[in-house]
C-alpha cells in the first residue's frame, strides 16, 4: 500500500518553467516612497494614491493574522519586490504581444489569439504585475460589457472603480486586505450592465514569473439587476526554491436578481518533494448579494500552493439571495491549507449551501474553516455544510473547523462532517474487476469530489479533473 | 357520518383535488383507489387536517360539525384518525406516554376526567393483544427504529387504543409483506363496529382482500369517476386503470 | 479594559496577602503547583479576554461582581444534613457534602470497603503523598493555556478526594453534594481529586445547589484518573439559581480498556461554563460524554471539551443537546484530536440545538483534528425549530399545539436523559425537565429557601 502511496505521489509540477523576457522591476523593500512609485507607474488618480497610503498606514499597525492551522515561516515583507512587469506593456493587437510572452501563455495552454481560443472564453492575462493582454474586449463591448484589466478601469472607468473598490473588502479588514490595498499592481474589472447575460464566460490568467517579487493583484466584479457572469480565474507559477508571496484581493457585487458564478482553478507552485519552495497564498475573496434574490456561487479547486490561506465569503444581505460554495482542496507533500468560507445571513429568506472536499496526502496538513452567522433580524435562514476529508497515508492531518452563529430562532442549520480514507477493499474490489489500483483511485477521488468538479464551468470541470489526478499522482492507499 | 360536497383542495397554488363529493354512513366500509397522483393522500390529508393542503372550495360535515374550522387535534378529538402512510419517528417520547397524552387529551375535549392509570394499562394490554403488538414496542421511543412493519402495525394499535368514529386508512398496505398486511387487516376487522366508519385508501387490491368494502370509489385526476361495490376492486386489478382513464378522457 | 486589568490584579494582590492562610494546611505539593499556577496566570494574561476558546464567553460580567472571597473554613451554624434533603428520594447513596468548596465537617462516610478513601483533599495532600504526588494537578496541567484553571490551582484548597483501590467495586453511588451558602456575595474554588485503580467501578453523582440568594462565582476543577479496566459513571446535575456563576472543569485521565461515561445535565444558573477534557492514554479506551441545557431568561451555558485520542482503538462518543428560550445563550465548542499514532479510533460528536425565541442566541463550534488516517470520524451540528411534520402526527391523534410542542421539546431532551443508569435519577430528572420546561420550576427545585430567584 505504501508504495501505491508514494508512487501517485511523486509527479512533477508541469508548470514550473521560467521565461526569460525583460522585466521591469524597482527596489525591494516596502514603504511610501514605493507605494508612490508603484501609483506614479501606473499614472494613478490622486485619490487612489491616497487610498493606498491609507491602507499602508493601517497595515503597519496590524499584525499577521496567526489562529489559522498554519505553520508558516516569518515573512520579511522588506525582501521583496513590489512592482515587476514585462517590459512591453499590454498590447492592442496580437502582433504586437512579444514573442515570449505569446510561448509562455501557449506553453501554460492559455490561448490568447482569439482565432484559437476556447469558444466563448474571454481572457484576461496577468504576469507579475500587470496585464499583458484582454481578449475579446470588443465582442464585450457590444453588449455593454466591460472587462479589462484593473489599471485600464482605473483611467477608463474612474466612477465604478471609485464607488466600488473597497466596497466589499475594505483594507481594514485583514492584514493581507491592507498590503493589497497598499500595493496591488493589476487584476481584472468586470461590469455588467442591467439586463446583460454576459454571452462569454470571462477568465483571469495569473502568472508569477519574475524572482522575488510579491504578486498583488485586485479583481472587482460588478453585476447590476438581472445581470449574469461566469467568470474563472486560474494560476500557476515557476518552480523557484525561494517561497513567492501571493496576496490577492476579489470583491464581487450582485445586484437584485442578478448573478455570478465565480471558479477559481488554483495551481501555484506547491513545492518540492521536501517542502521548499512554492507560493505562500493570501487571499481575500468576499462577495455581496446586495439586491433581492441575488445568487453568488463559488467554486474552487485547489492543488497548488505551499501555503493556502483564503476564506471566499458571502454577505447574504438581500432578501432571498442565495450563495454557494463549492471546494476541493488538495494538499500532498508539505502543502499546508487552510480554507473555507464565510456566509453571513442578513436578509430574510436567505439560503446557503457549503460543500467542502478536503484531500490529504504526504505530510501536508488541510484544513477547513468556516463561518454560518444568522443575524438577529434575519427571518427563515437556511444553511447545510457538508465537510468530508479524504486522507491519503498516515502522515497527513485532516482538520475541521466551523463556527456557527446564530441568532434567530427561524434558522435551520445542519453542519456535517465525516473523515475517510481510501480502503484497501475499495482497491481491492477494483482490482478484482480488473481497473488498475491508478485508475480506482482516480475513480474514487472523483467519486469523492464528483459534487463540486461539476460545479465548475464545463471548459474547466475536464481540466480541474486532470489537475486533480496529477496532483495526487501517486499518492493514494 | 361524513359527507363531502364540491371539495377543491390544493397545494403550493396547484390544484390537486377538483370537486370531490361523498358520502359514508357508520357502519361502512369504504374504499378508495385510484393511480398514483391522482388524489389519494391530498384527500386523506385535508381530512385529517394538515395545513399544507388549501381548500378553496365545498365542505366537509363531520356528524353534523363543519369540519374545515375544526384544527387536526380537534378532529382527531371529534373522532377522526388517520393511518400514516409513512408513521413520524419522536425520539425520545416512548409510545406509551404519546397514547396517555393523546387519550386524556381527548377525554379532556368531552369533558371526561383522565384515564385512571391502572385502567388505562389494562386497556392498553387488552388492545395490544387485539392488534397482535410486541410489549417491547411500549416503551420504546415513537416509530423510531421501527420496522415497516412494526410502525404500521403501531398505527393499528393507535387506532384501537383511541377507538375512533371514522378510521382513514392512507396505503396502510404499502411496503408491507404479507404476513404483516393480515395482522394489521385483522386489526382492522376486529375494530369494526356498527357505528364506526372506515375509509381504505389504496392504490392496490391486496389489502382488499383481507378489509372487505362496501363501496369502492376510483379517483382520478381530483375527482371520483366511477363508484361501484366490491366487485370493481376485482375488476382495477385485471384490467389495471387505464381503461377508467379512457373513460374520463371520453367523456 | 481596565475592568479586566483590575480584576486581574485584585487576584495576585490575594494570592500575595493571602499566601499563608492559603499554604496552610497543604502538602507541599499543592502549594508548589499553586505558586506556579498563579506565575502561569499572570503570563497567560489573567482571566481569558477575547481567547479562542473563550471567544463566545465575555468573563467580565461574571468577573466584575464585587465578591468575598473566604480563604478559610468556616464551621456552617446548621446541620447541612438538615438544611439540604436529596429530591431523588428513592436512589440509596453515599452522600459527601462539600459547602462553599469547602469539604463539609459533618459527612459520615461509613459503609464503604475498608481499603476506600474519601475525605477532605487538604486531609489527603497530607495522609497519601504517594498518590498525591502521582495525580495532583497532572492531568489538569494538560490545559495550561486555560487561566481559569490556573486559577483554580492558585486559590484552591480544598474538596474531596476520592480513592478506590484495584479491583474494588461500588455497590452504591457516590453523591457530592455542592452546595452554595454564604451572607454576602461570594467566590469561591474547589478541588476535587478522584483515582480509581485498576479493574475498579464506581459511579459518581454531583449536584450543585445554591442554599442562599447571594451572588455566587464557584471554580470547580475535578481530576479523574481510571486505572486499566477501570470503569467511572459519572453525572453531573446543575441545579442553581440565577445569581450564580459556576466554571467546572473536569479532566479525565483513562488508561488501557478503561470506560467513563458521562452525563452533564445544565438544568438551572445564571453562567454556566463546563469544561471538559477526557485523553484515551490506552488501546481500548470509552468515553461518552453526553449532555444537556436548558435555558431561558438571561442564561448562558457554554460547553467546552477537548477529547485527546492519543492510543489507538479507543472510541469516543459525544452528544450535547440544547433548549433555548427568552434571552438564553449557549455556547458549544467540542474538539475531537485523533494523534498520529491513534489509527482505528472512532470519534463521534454531535451537537443539536432548539433555538424557542428570537433573542436566544447559539454559537457552535464543532472541531476535528485528524492525524491519523485509519480512522472513523465526524461530528454534526444542527440548529433548527420542532418539525412540523411530527407536530402534525401529534396532532392528529388529539394533543392540542402546547402539548404537542412540550412533548416534542421534551423527547428531544429526553435523548440524552435515557444515557442516565441510574433508574430512580434519570426518572427524577425526567420530572424535573418536564417541569422545567412547563415552566413549572425555577431553579433549586428542592431548596428549602424556595427564594425563587
């Protein structure tokens, strides 16, 4: 059995190759005079430059949060670069986009030649610091739609940004909200208009390349009344000995009766075999369903990641407004996750669903946490949580921690958990019909997570399935 | 005993019964059958009071009372007792202290004193004999971990315990073996009594055999549309019922 | 939070003014623990504030009460034995009285094997250093990060001891009788150290009362070692009134096949905080932890256990259940830790609440911590209101709505009332839940004061 363990285990990231391509970096080291610079690259609004500063001034004050089931090294936030970008800036045409860059995203299998790209995908690519190159922006444009890169919002479309940004997530939330805040270079901006079914699903392609530096990116999504988008953001990053430091920040809007379907394929550089390595991923994801039977569904899978740190959370504040959250997290070898979600019950009526499939291998340690709070005045809330953990060897830990809190006697809540593994049986009975021990613990697995992959865009479910796999390559008994 | 006139219930804004009319007398037996869906335990249902079902037409007299302002527990009081089709499990409330309750509840309605504790076990013994029920199934809590089997058979105990005016049978039958189907059949005979009434809900003739009716009704679509006496239960069950649907769809 | 830093600091300047009274009469033992506990307190930053696993609890209320705090025994004016009558009259004990913490001077514990101890924990620290030195304070250690329970081991000074040598089984149970009664408000600690040797059986039965209407805050820490094989039944009825804080820690020590079974029955108190911490030490350990709380007006009632699987194939099974009415809050936090070493174990935990009112408030939280992978594991938590469906089969057999929401109320309690082995005990608490929650009683039951606070 050991051996089946160590065997599925063992594969290789694929993703881990470098581009060498001119970068344009500034100094390590975080302080005003680098927020100033990063705002002044940007040619920045005197607001937002002030709003940075803000947040910085807070986050010096904050500490880095440590009640997750974590073990993370110090992080000197003074040994890293803040601001790396290709030197060519994005491109209007594909001609222009430099020749390595076009192989990078190529190699990673993200097309942005919209002749080949996946039907009805729009995509949005991000490497280090800024956006290389938004496709099919026209196409979007003719329904009203707007999706571009942060910065490009930022000059294009000030008001949305201003009324929005900050809206969700203020930077006094958290430690990690606070250094975005402070020195996020891109991301992506999605608008969508009253009525507008957005005809594309949109995508986000982040992609840490240049060494040392942090990636700080900001995602704003706005979805005005009857208003629907699905949209998925994906990441990868170069196998690096040094740990890479990942800080994001997602705020989503769903108006009355409008909605969004936010999937999330994370595969950062997880580390060697031994633990060194791989990207330290802080994030704070959080929508709102502001209007009347607003809907948010997220969907994660997440393989990749030494250090997984990332809560996406729902405001349910609109009467009848619905979210759900859907979530593989796999950790193997050293990996660390520590990941769930918050639903915050404020309107009548309001319905949550959480659906968490943790799978454990190597010496990595995953963990689920979560948060159901029904407000007092906060009439027929529903919630059920189911939280299954998958263990793959006996060096692993599977952790489970809910918090529910409730306050109104109307709420019917139900949490569920179990713990599981893999039962020699199970294989055995496999076996026996001739399926090879690989391809029953593939069956398995997908069994086991079968609820959320379907949760992902069809693009995506195939792709997710795959990661999967060879994440756990290997690894299972 | 019962008579129902232009009855029109629905559930969540869709009209499921459509102008129901019947009449039982004390004394007899009556059968109702029908397809799936076409009415059966939304019928049994609005009898026994549940609030889910909506009527928004006719009426229902109970030995001369209105019975739609009635709530479930005082028509239970009045004398109405429905077999569950699917018993509830309480845990924690053993069946005994859930009859006591039931029992000096309905005393209570007619102005009667309690049970005395000594009698009622008595009587409580008597009838578990009559029904044919385990001494065990006493003490355990309601329904739960009861078999399908047991747990009808525990309806039938109920029902000879509260001794009520008119007995609602809904699909007392389903997903019982055969054996288990004679005892609470047998139950059912021995309970029978000049002045009380029963209605057989049932989609098959089995129990049929074993619970005599006087007249059969068939429900179809919200409606009776053919009522008959016993020789019709012989009749759905070789010809099935899709010979009544041309009917209806003739007509 | 200067409230908090003053309270803080009112404890060491006790500690400090007070040493010699609270050394004297002590074994060395005890007093050593003590001085260190009170070192760990300080550290630790005093009572919890804003603490993980206080962080549903707001100590300051319970805290800030301007209480007496009596650093020596004081001789009760009236035979207790008199004053206080058990309402279970038909379940034959053996009764120890403890007042104010302290062990009571007129308990008569006669009738018991010759080879038994039980008297007064000051008496014992000096008659039995061995077994003294081999248990005191070493299991409750295991929550050093719990400054209440470092608090306790500072102040406390007496209790009851109780010892059951190898393969001495108890016929009756044991009933300690806490009670409460003092002319001012008062706080109050006590300590309680129970070792059972190997293949040994004994039930235990703790009531805690209030006999007077003062205020009251009572920091009890109970200590319980199970040899191998050895097998403890242990219930716990809280019966107080409102004006009265109780923190109860209880840690349990089991070791090779050894069973505790245990039922925590929160019936009345104004604050009620259970700490629990049982660790399986060897293969083939039980333990069962159940519980109860009922709530209304302002109550709060927080549990708080931490199960340590630390042998393999043992199993643990816990399942607390909660009624909240008015403005009651209750709190559970239940952490099952499956140790790497700890394959085959099985842990179940399960936490069910009926939330009555609108301003009832219930904050769960349900932990697993599995490091092992041969394992079966999960835990449940459910907040809901009393289905309807089954309201509507009680109706329809002829019980009007009240009686039908009571009985369903009651069988959802009586899930965890029918773990009770004692007939005449769970028969009596029954009662007493059906009249608690036809609002028949407040508080003490059987207080002879009847303040009906």
């Amino acid at each position: 059995m050991d051996n089946i363990i160590e065997e599925i285990t063992g594969s290789e990231y694929k993703y881990g190759f470098v581009t060498n391509i001119e970068t344009e970096t500034i100094a390590k080291g975080l302080n005003e005079e680098v927020i100033r610079t990063i705002s002044a690259k940007k040619e920045e609004p005197e607001w937002l430059l002030e709003y940075r500063l803000k947040a910085y001034r807070k986050w010096l004050t904050m500490e880095m949060p440590c009640w997750a089931q974590l073990d993370i090294p110090e992080i000197d936030f003074q040994d890293l670069i803040y601001y790396a970008a290709p030197k060519q800036q994005e491109a209007k045409d594909w001609e222009d986009v430099d020749p390595a860059l076009k192989a990078t995203f190529d190699k990673l299998g993200i097309p942005l030649t919209e002749q080949l790209a996946l039907a009805g995908v729009a995509v949005d690519a991000v490497m280090d610091s800024v956006s290389v190159k938004t496709t099919f922006k026209d196409v979007l444009a003719e329904k009203g739609v707007i999706f571009c890169s942060f910065s490009e919002a930022v000059k294009d479309h000030p008001d949305l940004v201003r009324k929005y940004m900050g809206s969700v997530v203020p930077y006094t939330d958290n430690y990690f909200a606070a250094l975005n805040t402070a020195v996020f270079s891109d991301g992506s901006f999605v608008y969508i208009p009253k009525g507008v079914r957005c005809p594309m699903e949109l995508s986000t392609y982040f992609r840490i390349n240049a060494r040392g530096t942090g990636q700080f990116e900001r995602t704003l999504i706005v979805v005005e009344d009857d208003g629907y988008v699905s949209y998925l953001e994906g990441c990868t990053a170069p196998q690096r000995d040094e740990n890479q430091l990942h800080a994001a920040i997602v705020e989503i809007v769903v108006e009355k009766n409008a909605e969004v379907k936010y999937s999330t394929v994370q595969n950062w550089y997880p580390g060697d075999k031994e633990g060194k390595g791989g990207v330290f991923n802080f994030v704070t994801k959080r929508g709102i369903c502001r209007g009347e039977n607003a809907k948010l569904i997220w969907a994660q899978v997440e393989t990749g990641s030494a250090v997984t740190w990332k809560y996406p959370s729902t405001i349910l504040k609109g009467d009848g407004s619905v979210s759900e959250f859907y979530s593989v997290a796999v950790t193997n070898n050293y990996q660390q996750a520590d990941t769930g979600t918050k639903m915050i019950h404020i309107g009548n009526n309001t319905r949550s669903r959480i659906v968490s499939k943790g799978i454990s291998a190597g010496y990595s340690s995953n963990s689920y946490r979560g948060k159901v709070k029904v407000a007092k005045g906060c009439q027929n809330a529903r919630n059920y949580s189911q939280c299954d953990s998958l263990l793959l060897g006996d060096k692993c830990g599977a952790h489970t921690f809910p918090y529910l809190e409730i306050e109104n006697s109307t709420a019917q809540i139900e949490h569920e958990a179990t713990t599981s593994k893999i039962g020699e049986d199970q294989i055995f009975y496999c076996n026996q019909r001739g399926i090879s021990t690989e391809n029953a613990v593939g069956l398995i697995i997908k069994g086991y997570a079968g609820d959320v992959l379907n949760k992902m865009p069809m693009e995506f479910a195939v792709e997710a399935q795959k990661l999967l796999q060879i994440s756990l390559e290997g690894s299972v008994g | 005993m019962l008579k129902i006139t232009n009855l029109h219930a629905s559930v969540d804004g869709k009209e499921i019964l459509k102008g129901i009319n019947l009449e039982i007398k004390a004394g007899e037996v009556h059968a109702i059958m029908g397809p799936n869906g076409a009415g059966k335990s939304t019928l049994s249902s609005v009898l026994a009071g549940r609030e889910k079902f909506q009527v928004s037409q006719g009426e229902i007299e109970f030995n001369g009372k209105n019975l739609l302002e009635l709530s479930a527990e005082d028509r239970a009081r009045e004398g109405i007792f429905m077999s569950f089709q699917y018993p509830v499990e309480i845990p924690g409330v053993s069946t005994v202290n859930f009859l006591k309750t039931a029992i000096n509840e309905i005393r209570k309605y007619h102005g009667q004193s309690s049970y005395p504790p000594g009698d009622f076990l008595k009587m409580i013994r008597q009838k578990m004999e009559l029904v044919g029920i385990d001494n065990k199934l006493l003490n355990r809590s309601l329904n739960e971990g009861f078999s399908g089997g047991e747990k009808k058979k525990n309806e039938i105990f109920q029902m000879a315990v509260l001794e009520p005016m008119l007995a609602i049978l809904d699909e007392t039958d389903s997903g019982l073996d055969i054996d288990a189907l004679r005892v609470v059949a047998n139950g059912v005979n021995k309970l029978k009594r000049p002045e009380n009434a029963t209605i057989v809900i049932t989609h098959y003739q089995r129990l049929l055999d074993y619970i005599v009716p006087d007249v059969v009704h068939v429900l179809y679509d919200g409606r009776i549309v053919k009522t008959a006496g016993k020789e019709l239960v012989a009749e759905l069950e070789e010809k099935g019922y899709d010979w009544i649907k041309e009917e209806v769809n003739r007509a | 939070m200067i409230g908090i830093e003053k309270i803080n600091a009112d404890f060491t300047k006790l500690f400090k003014e007070g040493s010699a009274l609270l050394e004297k009469g002590c074994s060395a033992v005890m007093n050593v623990c003590r001085k260190e506990a009170i070192e760990q307190f300080v550290k630790l930053g005093g009572i919890p504030h804003k603490q993980e696993n206080y962080i549903y609890t707001d100590l300051l209320p319970v805290f800030e009460k301007d209480y007496n705090v009596v650093l020596k025994y004081i001789r009760q004016d009236v035979d207790i034995n008199e004053v206080f009558r058990c309402a279970v009259t038909d379940l034959i004990t053996d009764p120890i009285l403890t007042v104010n913490g302290w062990w009571f001077d007129r308990n008569i514990c006669s009738e018991l094997p010759e080879e038994v101890v039980i008297c007064s924990l000051k008496e014992a620290s000096l008659k039995y250093p061995d077994l003294f030195y081999t248990h005191y304070n070493q299991y409750a250690s295991k929550a050093n990060q719990d400054s209440l329970i470092a608090l306790n081991t500072a102040f406390a000074q007496d209790g009851v001891f109780i010892y059951i040598p190898d393969d001495v089984v108890l016929e009756r149970p044991l009933q300690i009788i806490n009670l409460l009664r003092a002319n001012g408000d008062l706080m109050a600690f006590q300590r309680n150290l129970i070792v059972l040797g190997k293949n040994a059986k004994a039930t235990v039965l703790v009531c805690d009362h209030t006999l007077s209407e003062q205020s009251f805050l009572m920091n009890n820490t109970t200590e319980v070692y199970l040899g191998e094989n050895a097998y403890m039944d242990y219930y716990q009825v809280q019966n107080q009134h409102m004006g009265a804080a109780q923190i109860n820690s209880l840690f349990v020590s089991e070791q090779r096949s050894s069973v505790f079974d245990s039922n925590i029955i929160s019936l009345y108190g104004g604050f009620i905080r259970n700490n629990m911490y049982v660790s399986l030490n060897g293969e083939g350990g039980e333990c069962n932890l159940y519980g109860m709380y009922i709530l209304d007006k302002k109550q709060q009632v927080d549990n708080y256990s931490c199960i340590d699987h630390i042998a393999p194939h043992c199993t643990s099974r816990e399942h607390f259940k909660g009624v909240l009415d008015d403005m009651g809050v209750a709190n559970f936090c239940g952490c099952v830790r499956v140790r790497p070493d700890a394959q085959k174990t099985e842990a179940y935990q399960t936490n069910n609440n009926l939330l009555l009112s609108d301003a009832a408030r219930i904050n769960t939280k349900p932990q697993l911590i599995i490091d092992a992978d041969d394992v079966k594991c999960s835990h449940g938590a459910t907040i809901g209101q009393i289905d309807e469906e089954a309201m509507f089969y009680l109706r329809s057999r002829g019980i009007g709505l009240d009686e039908a929401r009571m009985m369903m109320t009651f069988g959802f309690a009586h899930d965890i009332i029918q773990h009770v082995k004692l007939e005449p005990l769970r028969k009596k608490i029954d009662s007493l839940v059906e009249k608690r929650l036809r609002g028949e009683i407040s508080k003490c039951n059987n207080c002879m004061l009847q303040c009906n606070k």
